[in-house]
C-alpha cells in the first residue's frame, strides 16, 4: 500500500484501490470474494457499506463496459 492510498477499511488497512484492484485483477463479484481477498469488512465492519458501494459501482462499470453476458430465455422468435 502506498502512502497517499485512502484507507477504507482501518481494522485491517485495505485502501479503496486494494478493493477495486481486486474486483478488476481477481475476478471478485462480491463481498464475500472482497473479504476473503482484501480482509475488508472482516473486522468491526464499520466500513461495509462503503467496500460494498465501491464494489457495486465497480460492478457497474463492467456492465458498461460490456463484459456481462444477457441471455433472454423468454425471447420469442
Ligand atoms: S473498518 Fe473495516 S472492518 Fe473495521
């Protein structure tokens, strides 16, 4: 971690880019993947919801980009 990273999860020092690396790098999906990579969200658990929006919002952007496979089963032809 560098010094200038913004923590998110104090109780064990993982910084938001460690979270969103994580996501992007490792293929995590969700916040069992996070805390299980990251150890973020594994201690008191204050900082939760933020690792969850930040994976949400990383999640999104890999809708975006195109990387969600949609398959619409009920299409009729
Ligand atoms: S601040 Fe993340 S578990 Fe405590």
């Amino acid at each position: 971690m560098k010094k200038n990273e913004k923590i998110i999860c104090h109780c064990n020092g993982v910084s938001e880019k460690a979270v969103v690396k994580t996501i992007h790098q490792k293929g995590a999906i969700g916040m069992n993947d996070i805390q299980r990579l990251t150890l973020a969200a594994t201690g008191c658990r204050r900082c939760f919801a933020q690792v969850e929006e930040i994976l949400l919002s990383e999640l999104d952007k890999l809708k975006v980009n195109g990387l969600q496979l949609k398959i619409n089963f009920n299409e009729d032809k």
